[in-house]
C-alpha cells in the first residue's frame, strides 16, 4: 500500500484552514494527511472584525475565532500552533519546521517535512517604514489576532497608567484599518491623531472623495494631518514610544502608536525558496491557485497577487473575501475537485462611525495608468425616497469608458444605506457592461430604501450623458 | 411657417411628466407644444409613499408631490387638471376630452384636441373584485394621491367617531400594498386584518418564503388570515362599509376597508381606440416605447406590459421605477433623441416594520410554466459579521436552470440589510451569469456589512453544488 499523500498547509487562518477543512470533506485521513503549521495561537479568525474588538463592539477575542485548534483537530487536522516554517526546499518537497512548544515541552525543535500538496497561505504584515523607533514596544500593528491582543494590553496599561480624558493616541496611515482604529479609539476615550502622507486620507479613492471621509473624520473628533511625513518614532526612558515626529519636525505625543499604512503579501518564505513574485510582491499563481511553474504548491490569501480583470494586471489585494475563496478552490482542487478563482474587480466597502465608504474598478490615476480614457461624473443622492424619514445623502462618483462607454469604477460615500450599493458596480464590472445599459438595471425600488431612481442609476445617466458628449466632441 | 406640433400626453405623474419634461428639455415651446391631461389634482407624485403617508412617516401630502402643476407650467408645460380624456380617435389623430373646471368656470367642457404625438401614460387602478358593497363608501384603493387624501379623511372620520383602542380595519390582499398598508395602520392604532385568498401573503414570493412574512405579521401583531375568500362587503345603515364578509360566513368589523389586491393597467381609453394588449391588459409596445403598431403613439408606466428578460414574455409589473424610465426613455424620443428600454427581470423590493423583502427573477412555479428545469436552493445567513453587533438573520432562496446553471431568481426575508442584496442578482439576471459565476463575484466585504460570504454567495455557492448533483443524477 502507497503511503498516504501529505497536504501541509502554512498559515492557519483563512486561506489555510478553508483549504484544509475543504480537502478533509472531500478525502478521508487514509486518503489523505493534513498537517496545518501556525506560527501563533489562533486558527480560522476574522482579522477584519479586530478594529471592532478594540472597540469594545466584541467583547472577547474568541467571537472572533471561527473555529478554534480543537475543533480543527476534531475534524482530522493535524493542526500545530507556534510552529513556523523556516525553509522551503521546493525541489525535495520538503519543509522546515521550528517549533517553540514542541510536543512534550522543551527547547524549540527544528525539523524537515516533506509533502505532495504545499499550500502557502502565509497572509500579510502590516507595513513598517524602516525608521527610527518603528519596531519598539508601543507600536502595533492590527493584521493578526496576536498583534490585537498585544494593543489590547498596550491599551489596557495606558488606561490604568493615565487618566481619563488624557489619553493619546497617533495612527500612522488613514487606510481603511487606520481609519477603523482611529474610529476604534475614539471611541474607547482616546485623543486620537491620525498622520498620512497622501493630500486625502484613503488613496483607495479618487482625492475629491477622500475629501468626503477626511470631513467626516475631522466631525468625529479624529485629528486628521494630511502631507504628513513620519521621521521617527520618539522613544520614553523606558525604551516604549511615546511620540511619533514629521518631518516637519513637529511631534505628536502618543500613549500608544497604531501601524494603518496597509499590509505587504508575507512571502519570505517563498522568495528564498525562488517563487515567482509580482511586482507588488506577492506570488503568482495560475487560475486554480498553483503557484506559476509548481506544480504541487498552491498560494491563496494575503500573499498572493490577483488578477484585476478591470486592469488587466495581477495587483496585491489583502481581503478577508478573496482568502476565503482561495482557500476553498484550493481545497476542491487538491482534494479531487475542481475550481478556479477568475480574479477581482476591486470592491472594498469601510464604516467609519456612520459613514459607509466603498469603492469598485479603477481609480482615475489607475485608469490613466493603463492609458484608458475616461469620463467621470458625481452625482448627490439620497439613501432612501427624499420624503421618507431618515433619508441621508450620498455621493456616488462612476467613471466610464470614453468611446465604449464601458464601466470602469464607482466610488461611494455616505451614510446608512450607501456602502454596499457598489455590489451593482461591482457585478456589472464583471459583466462588462456599459454604463448606458446599467441605466436600465432593474433595481428594486420602495421608499425606505431608496429613491425611485436609485443613486447608481442616476450615476450611469450621467455617465451615459457624458460618454455620448464625449464622443460629439 | 408650419405650426408648431403638439405633444399630447395623458396622465401626469411618473411617466407622463417624465416624459414631457425631458422632451421639454430637447425642444422649445416653439420647436414642440406639450399639452399634459391630468384626470386628478394631482401632478409627478410618489404613489408608492402613500402608505407612508398614511402611517404618518411624511406628514404632509406636499412631501409626496415632486414638482406641481405650477412648477410644471413655469417650465413650459400646458399642464390641465380634472381633464379627462374620454376617447381617442387614432386615425384622425385627435383625444376628446372632458374638462370639469374648465378655464373660467361653468359646466364640464368637452373638446376635441389634436395630436402629433401622443403618449398614454394612464396609469393603473386597483383591482376591484365584483362583489356586492364593493364601491361602497369606506372602501378604499391606494394609487392615487387622490385615494389616499380620501382614505386619510376616512380615517381622520373614524378615529374621531370610535374610541381609541376599538378601531378596526380590513385589508383585502397581502401582496406589496396590502402588507404596507396594514402596517401603517397598525401603527395608527387600528386593529387590522388582512384577508388573502391564496395560502401565504406575497404571492410574489414562493410559498415557503411568503411563510416568513406571515409569521412575521402575526409577530407585529397583524390577524393574517389566508386562504380567505372575500365575499361581499357589508353595509351599515349611512351606506358606508362596515365589515367584509368571506366565503365561509365569518365577517371582520371595519371601520374602514382598504383594497390591497393589486392593480390593472388603466387602458379603457386604449382598449376602446383598438390599440393592442398583452395577455395582463397592459398596452404593448416596442422598444422604443411606441405602442406597437402605431408610429405616433407612446406609451409607458402601470398601463403597459414589460418584457421580462428571464421569462422572455411580456407582463404587467407595475412600479415607479419603471415609469420613469419609460417617462425619460419617451421624452427623449420624441424629443429627437434615442433611448430604448430593455425589459426588467422582476425585482422588487418592500418593508413592513423592520422586515424587508426582496424578489427579482422567476417564482418556482412560474419557472415550471414556462417549461424550465431548475434546482433550488435556501440558505440562513446574517446582515452583519456574526460577532458583530446587530447581526440579523436572513433568508436567500435562489433558482437556477438544470444543467447551464443560468441564475432564474432570488428571493430575500430578512431584517437590515437584506433587501437591497437582491440588486446583486438582479445584474447578473441581467448579465445571464451562472451561479457558478457568481460564486466568483467580488462583493464589499467588512464586518459592518455582512459576514466574509456574503449571504447572496453561500447561496450561490449551494447552488452550484445543486446544479453539478443535477447533473450527475
């Protein structure tokens, strides 16, 4: 009898434990080994729901687990908390592991493992600029559940240590996670500054709508310095930082210090193993998630590329959503099925307190990028029928094709009601519709949820209108 | 020089004020006379806020009306009130209407008017079942502002005849309206109670998903009562409705009765001229919205069938959105544009208390009349992240062709956040994406919004596994 063919997954959050739970559905232990190698102590866990842990929104750290190592094990996987992979031998087919808890206590362990199915799923890490004081105690980073529990306490101290009302907090990056903690704190008492190097907070949007969120955080109490160039981090005599200073030279004081400049695809791993990298660096891969040219590794999550189908490119796209996925195609593939991931379009939606940001498609910059030529219209609308209680306004940006009138991105921000209307966007990007035959969308329509002519519409009106004078003129 | 040609159009609210205002829009008072015909006092009102107004939410009628007659004729339109038209002669290209205030007062007027283009925008009127007492006083439809003023007034009636706590009200149908409206009256403190023939409320829901939205009006506290065949309205001695009797001999007391059965096309002026109607008893017309057959005739709104793109049939789907599409699409075509409208798939939406409700595609038993093979599917999910506050549980029902996979519709219950979801299939409808597609779709993902599967994917996601059983069975 042929030994058991051995799936080892790295990274047990949502890449690697949906691939693993998948593949166990479809193959049983004898036909298949799944060993899961963790570096920390949580497996299967919503990274995305950590802001609202912070918060207070979510009491304790194990809402957000969505299946704990137990239960993994229980379901036939070998699952192995603080075990890192230290090396990838891809010719030999084999891993090597280091383990800080080895079984039965003692000294870290070291040990090669070799496989037939590899899957990386290895996420991301916050970004950290390589400047003074960045790694010392008293700055966080917020990507896994780890890292929140370590601000958690961070804050827990600050909170017994000074008073109320004196609290001081500087997020560095007014992305959509320095946006959500700079909410987070706030609302947990804190002065909160938030410093980002971009003219508008969120660069996932066109400026005139980061504009809008910039606005709305500077009415939430949330300090919001623009063009700001961080210098250093300011240590205090305990070695913790206490500061974060611009390159103006201006300082501001913090309790605690938050990374919110995004993430980088964790792929060290991979690149000394010689695995092809993207230009945004993360690994390639082919349509079923195969690491491009490896046969036998897979890569999903964090710390893979995506193909954009808007763009046309691969492009890095750190989502809880497409992890998610990856991981279950990878499954269904290694465990005998068949799946594929067609790519993105680049839907992201954010609550900032009671304002819903979402965006899909290109930017304008990233539209001129690839040499297309747009037009683009801003429409004000409201949530629901403008008679009916509650109703709130909403700015809906679309920019189009000129000649094709195709698609190409909408930006939306406002209040109740507005963030996950981008799904049509989003669906009709796919589609490669026009903007003129989205004007025909059969969209439902009653007065608590909107006007009669809902606000995508109105946007592809005036995007159709736009398209048509651009080509008289 | 030539005279100047004359836009007549009958019916002055969605469709017909669209329709002239866009054409205005194109052309000047002398490149095109625009003459609106309007039977009520009423002009470009929301017809689907009547219930709101009726529960209070919009407090004055004004809030309903978007633009007046006066606004109207300040932009160039010859708008006449309690105008009537009675007969429409084609081939001499002339309306002959019935003017009850005349300009300068006296006696109804009747004229012949000419025309060189026309557009039918007549509206529907509820359906009203031939039964004894039926048209008697205290019998109330809900389409026009007019009928609302007039049920208001009954109410206004009732609630200072009977005492507080003891007024009853009898709804008679559970489709969109019915269920509205017995929710606004609930919440004017009347007891009600909805009658409806068929086994659960919203035939526009299959039964299994209709069940949800009886169990939930019960839940508010409406006497739902199904399977109920209403008989004959009863009359006290004043002549005015006082209890609706089924076909079992039960009578439910009313102090006031509203008619939720639905509406029909108004064409008798139509019919009577021998334009032609579809099998639901609206005008058809073609894509241009020119009633078929007729170069000089327009017609759109509630008094026209629609193509339904999934059923490849024409229908009669009588909403707001529609009719102002159909209004622009007219405007600018006789204005001398181009514009063409394509059909819809059937989505609606509504909301009684905090339910909401959501349909767009084929029912099951309209997918098997049309002779489709399908499977379908029905998935529990949440609004929210599950850890996040306010997390409510919603229902997707979605159906799928046997063997392509093509998505034939989707069928939403559910609480915040529910209802809107349905857009999402209402573009792939449109698009013809498979199920299998739309596993694949990019949708905003964040904890505020909906877990990282979004419920419209989990459902797609089991369709597909049920079209790939199919076709292995």
């Amino acid at each position: 009898m042929p030994a058991t063919p051995r799936m080892l997954v790295i990274g047990a959050n949502a890449t690697g434990m949906s691939a693993a739970s998948h593949a166990r559905r479809l193959r049983t232990p004898e036909e298949l080994e799944i060993v899961v190698l963790e570096r920390g102590d949580f497996t299967s866990y919503s990274s995305c729901g950590i802001p609202y842990w912070i918060a207070g929104d979510v009491e304790d750290v194990d809402d957000l687990v969505v299946r704990t190592p137990r239960q993994h094990r229980e379901r036939g996987l070998d699952v192995r908390l603080r075990t890192e992979a230290t090396a990838l031998d891809a010719e030999s087919r084999r891993v090597r592991l280091r383990s800080t808890v080895p079984a039965g206590g003692g000294a870290p362990r070291e040990e090669w493992l070799g496989y037939d199915h590899l899957v990386l799923a290895t996420g991301a890490r916050p970004l950290r600029p390589p400047l003074p004081g960045i790694d010392a105690p008293g700055v966080h980073g917020v990507q896994t559940l780890d890292e929140g529990r370590a601000l958690l306490r961070a804050l827990e101290r600050a909170e017994s240590e000074v008073p109320s009302g004196r609290r001081r907090a500087v997020v560095i990056g007014a992305g959509y996670i320095g946006v959500e903690m700079a909410e987070a704190l706030i609302r947990r008492g804190y002065d909160v500054t938030v410093l980002d190097q971009a003219g508008e907070p969120m660069t996932t949007l066109d400026p005139d709508m980061g504009r809008l969120v910039h606005e709305a955080m500077e009415g939430m109490g949330i300090a919001t310095v623009t063009g700001a160039r961080v210098a250093s981090v300011r240590l205090g005599d305990d070695g913790r930082a206490r500061a974060v200073e611009t390159g103006d030279g201006t300082a501001y004081p913090a309790d605690v210090v938050v990374l919110g400049l995004g993430v980088r695809p964790e792929t060290t791993l991979a690149e000394e193993a010689g695995l092809p990298l993207g230009d945004e660096g993360g690994l390639l891969t082919d349509l079923a998630q195969r690491v491009r040219g490896h046969h036998d590794i897979w890569a999903g999550g964090d710390c893979v590329e995506v193909l954009d189908l808007v763009a046309g490119r691969t492009r890095h796209a750190a989502l809880g959503t497409h992890a998610n996925k990856h991981g279950q195609i990878i499954g269904a593939n290694i465990g005998g099925g068949y799946a594929t991931f067609p790519g993105v379009v680049g839907t992201a939606v954010s609550k900032v307190c009671d304002l819903e940001i979402a965006r899909t498609g290109l930017l304008e910059a990233q539209a001129a990028d690839l040499g297309l030529r747009y037009v683009t219209v801003t429409v004000e609308a409201t949530s629901r029928a403008g008679y009916f209680p509650g109703a709130a306004p909403m700015r809906v940006k679309m920019t189009a094709e000129r000649g094709t009138g195709r698609l190409l991105g909408v930006q939306i921000v406002g209040r109740e009601g507005a963030g996950k209307r981008v799904d049509v966007a989003a669906v009709a990007l796919t589609a490669g519709l026009t903007v003129e035959q989205m004007t025909a969308l059969d969209l439902g329509y009653a007065p608590p949820f909107g006007p009669v002519w809902d606000p995508v519409l109105v946007a592809a009106r005036k995007a159709a209108r736009a398209v048509r004078a651009a080509a008289d003129g």
